[in-house]
C-alpha cells in the first residue's frame, strides 16, 4: 500500500511520543517521573464530573448534536468571550471542537492554499508547523531578537513575503511560559492587520499566570485588528479536562460558518456528555480556578531556584504562565560532552528514568522541557535524579 507524501513527511508529536514511551517504562515496572506531558494534575473538578453524570442519567448524550456543539454551550463560551475580551459575539461566532488541538488543525484547512507561508514564533508548540503542512502551506519560523525571547514586528516584518497569509501568537507560550505585554501584543497584531494576515491567538493557557503578571490577548483589540484576530481556546488546561477534549473557536461569521462545514465533514459533533461538562465548567466558581492556579504558582516559585542549581542550567528568562520549565542546558551538554539535547534526554530516562522533552521538538535545540504540573515529590526527586546523572558524567 503506497503512503501519501502529506503522512509520509509528517513528523509525530514529540511530547506525545515521549510521553507514550515513559508509559510504557512505568507499565513495565520501571520507576519512571514523566515530566513530558502538558495535562495538569488535578482531577476534573467534582462539580464538572457530576453534570455529565447527570446528562448521562436523564439521556441527553445518546444522540448527535450540532456538528459545532450545543446551543447553550457556544452561547455560553460565547457570553465568557464577551466577558473576557469585551467582544459582542453571539453562538454563531463559536464552534466546539474536539481539543484546541483540533480547532488550530481546522484553522490550517480553512485558511491556507497550497505555498502561504505562516509565521510561527520561535520556540514553539509542537503541532503549528505539521499542521500547516498538513493544510499545504509553509511553516515560517521566527527567531527572536530580542534578550526577553519573544519576538518583535523587527522579527517579524524580516520573515514577512508575498506568500505570508497567518501569524500564530502563543501567549502564555509553549514551551517557555513567557507572556506577552498588551503594548507587546498591540504592535504585533497593528502589523499584522496592516499586512492583512491572519492572526491566530492561541490563548489556551490564559487562567494560567503567576506572580502578578497580568493576562492579555490580541483578542482584546477592536476594529480593523479583530477582524483579522481568530481565538483559539479550550477546557484541558485550565479546568484540568484535558480527556474531555473540548476546545473551540471564535471569530469573523464567515469564517465560522466554513470551520462548521468542515466539522460537518470530519468529526461531526465532539463527544456529546463532555459538551455538558464543559457546559459545567463554565458555571464553575473562579474559586475553584485560582485554587489549581496557586498551586501551580507556588511551584514555579518553588522549583525554579532548585533547577537554576544543578550544573549547566540556567533559563534566560523566569516563566511567567503555563506550567513548564524551558531551561538552557547548553552547559550541561559540554560538562557531559553529550552532543545535543535529544541523546541527553534519551540518556537521562534510560539512566535514571526522568522523561523530558528536547528542545529540538519546539524548534530550539540546547533546552529542554519539563513540566511542573506534577507531585511535588515526583519534581523533588526528579531535579535528585537530574543532579546525580549530571555528576555520573561530568
């Protein structure tokens, strides 16, 4: 059977991989801390579990839905859209989706003809560059120029062609946790408008920011600048949903109205009982938000002096949000002489069997990634391990 040339150039997801491999260690008896996925550790909130029990009981799940959702889940997100970014949409600027992941996937089907280019900020979310590929189009990636590590319409406007269609703005960032100023996010998305790109918002780690930093979006920008502006959310992270897969869409009607039809041609509706636990979880008290947010945040500020003592890290920037760690290990490879972040991730789990990401799968080779949606314990004992592999070969 002959493969198409769309699979056979298509790279698996790193962090999945990765995370699939630790699994399979730790199911095989082998003491493994996988610090590789990006799912928090908290159990779905009671509350959410509980609605979609109920909606299970009374029958509401048994049957098709919308290919784009139920009524009263888009205007729900809908109305916390207009909450949130002072926008005045109604449900028919929404469509639920099976995980952001799958929301940005359509985005790339919706958007691009074959050979347009999409800017893609550097270091990145794993999955931006194979979906453009997947929709034909050409990933662009953008070195930042500038010591905080985020880019600048400098940036930018150097990568900027004829072909240029999208810019993608991660914010906070994957992998690094950086997070963007409005002022930052105000010349971005003016220069993106000028140009007549696309800008994709992926604010799907929103609810997550620490130490006083302060939440915004290009989402928040009227005019001329929202009608460029898709948004792209969804329920995994901040409600601890990621099994749920509920993610969605927001923007211009045109747009909606194609992303619905493409929907109509792939999944259909996303499972039905995790629309009424989403549902749900938009009635959730912030209480029960900022609860998970704390913890997260006493971690960051907790674990990120240990990680800055084990010999050959160090991070050019302290997160901000998310919850990941992005180290530079540049040091650590020559104090070991290991020759790239991919074979020391490879020995570090098969020496003392800490799972972490390469920095190679995010476009930025000499850093890793590791999680701190984890135990304390399991990230006490891991930054042990870490120290000890160190010492074995330096």
């Amino acid at each position: 059977m002959k493969l198409s040339q769309r699979v056979q150039n298509l790279q698996p997801s790193a962090t999945i991989a990765l995370s699939d491999q630790a699994k399979q260690l730790a199911a095989s008896g082998v003491d493994v801390i996988n610090l590789t996925a990006g799912e928090p550790d908290f159990s779905t909130p009671q509350t959410i579990r509980d609605k979609a029990i109920s909606a299970i009981q009374h029958g509401k799940v048994d049957s098709y839905t919308a290919a784009s959702g139920i009524l009263p889940l888009k205007k729900a997100i809908a109305a916390k859209i207009n909450q949130q970014y002072q926008t005045d949409f109604s449900a028919a600027n929404v469509s639920v989706t099976t995980g952001a992941k799958f929301a940005l996937y359509l985005l790339g089907q919706a958007l691009l003809d074959p050979g347009d280019e999409v800017l893609i900020p550097v270091p990145f979310w794993v999955s931006y560059g194979e979906q453009v590929k997947l929709a034909g189009g050409k990933p662009v990636f953008v070195y930042p120029t500038a010591k905080s590590g985020k880019v600048g319409v400098n940036d930018l406007e150097k990568q900027l062609t004829a072909h240029s269609k999208v810019l993608i703005i991660n914010s906070p960032q994957n992998p690094t946790g950086l997070v963007y100023s409005r002022d930052e996010l105000l010349r971005i998305a003016q220069w993106a408008a000028d140009n007549d790109l696309a800008l994709i918002t992926d604010d799907i780690y929103r609810d997550l920011v620490y130490n006083q930093t302060e939440f915004h979006s290009a989402f928040e920008f009227d005019g001329r600048i929202r009608e460029h502006t898709v948004l792209v959310s969804g329920f995994s992270k901040s409600y601890a949903m990621t099994g749920w897969r509920v993610g969605f869409i927001a923007g211009p009607i045109p747009l909606i109205s194609k992303i619905n039809a493409l929907l109509g041609q792939t999944t259909s509706n996303l499972t039905a009982v995790s629309q009424y636990a989403a549902l749900a979880a938009i009635e959730l008290p912030e209480s029960e938000i900022e609860k998970m947010r704390l913890t997260y945040e006493e971690r960051l500020n907790r674990f990120y002096p240990k990680l800055m003592e084990i010999p050959g890290f160090s991070f050019p920037v302290k997160p901000q949000g998310a919850f990941y760690f992005f180290p530079d290990i540049t040091e650590a490879l020559k104090l070991t002489g290991i020759t790239s972040t991919t074979e020391f991730t490879k020995q570090l789990l098969d020496e003392v069997h800490v799972a972490l990401v390469p920095g190679e799968a995010f476009g930025q080779p000499g850093f890793v990634r590791l999680t701190y949606a984890a135990s304390d314990d399991s990230l006490e004992e891991s930054i042990h391990r870490i120290k000890k592999f160190m010492k074995l070969h330096m």
